[in-house]
C-alpha cells in the first residue's frame, strides 16, 4: 500500500475543473459536456491525481512486468507495455476502456479474468484511481 500523502483540492484547482467545463459550453457542446472531456479521460477519473501515477507505479512494482513511459526503471516486458494506454480501447483485451473498468482491473484483475498473469497488488482504492488517471494521459 502507498503511504504517498494524497494532494488536497485547492481552489484553484477547483477553478481550473470549473472553467474547463465553461469552455466546453462556450464551446457549444450543450448536449453531450462530456465529449469536451473525451480528448482527455483523466478528467473522468473522479478523484483521480495523474501525477501520483509514476511514484505509484514505482511503489507497486508495475515497472516490474510493464513498461511505462516517464517512469524511471519501469521496463519490464512480462506484461503488455503500457505507452500509449489512453488511446486503447480495450483493457486486458476485453474490458471496454473506461475509468470504472481500468479501475476493477487494477484492483482485482484476477477477479475479473482468474488465471491471468497480472498478479492481485493490493492496490487501494485512492491509488487505483490515481493510477487510471495517470495512465490516461499516455497517449
């Protein structure tokens, strides 16, 4: 498990979520805000922190079996290199690429296809959605 402290949502972060929202209606996409967000999934990651994902990575071991772009040591070739995950469509070849999928994946993918070779890590919740964030900004 991560001891990692997790960032605490300042105003300003706060602003910066409320104006990119502001833009995408500016934008025009009064039906679907969430097509704005597509260019981007970590967005979708609800209390996700994209940049907790590399030290994660390196505390879980991920680097071990996967490797990871912009994380130090992570090249590992057991596992599917992880370059480019945000633009995949699928996770673990069958799970549809979404945030509550990559989530159930990275917290129990034996759970979700038993016999795989992606080992249970133990991995909280907060961290996985850390993690998920992360990876969506490979592209």
């Amino acid at each position: 498990m991560s001891t990692m402290p997790r960032p605490q949502h300042s105003p300003a972060g706060i602003a910066a979520v409320t104006a990119r929202w502001r833009v995408c209606l500016c934008a025009g996409v009064l039906l679907t805000p969430l097509a704005c967000l597509a260019a981007n999934p970590a967005w979708l990651v609800v209390g996700g922190h994209p940049e907790r994902g590399p030290a994660l990575v390196t505390a879980y071991g991920c680097g071990g079996c996967h490797t990871v772009p912009g994380v130090k040591g992570a090249r590992g070739n057991v596992g599917p290199p992880l370059t480019r995950f945000g633009d995949r469509t699928y996770v673990a070849g069958m799970l549809r690429n979404s945030p509550a999928n990559l989530i159930r994946w990275i917290r129990d993918p034996q759970g979700v296809v038993p016999g795989n070779a992606m080992p249970n890590m133990g991995v909280t919740e907060a961290d996985a959605r850390d993690l998920a964030a992360y990876l969506y900004t490979l592209r």
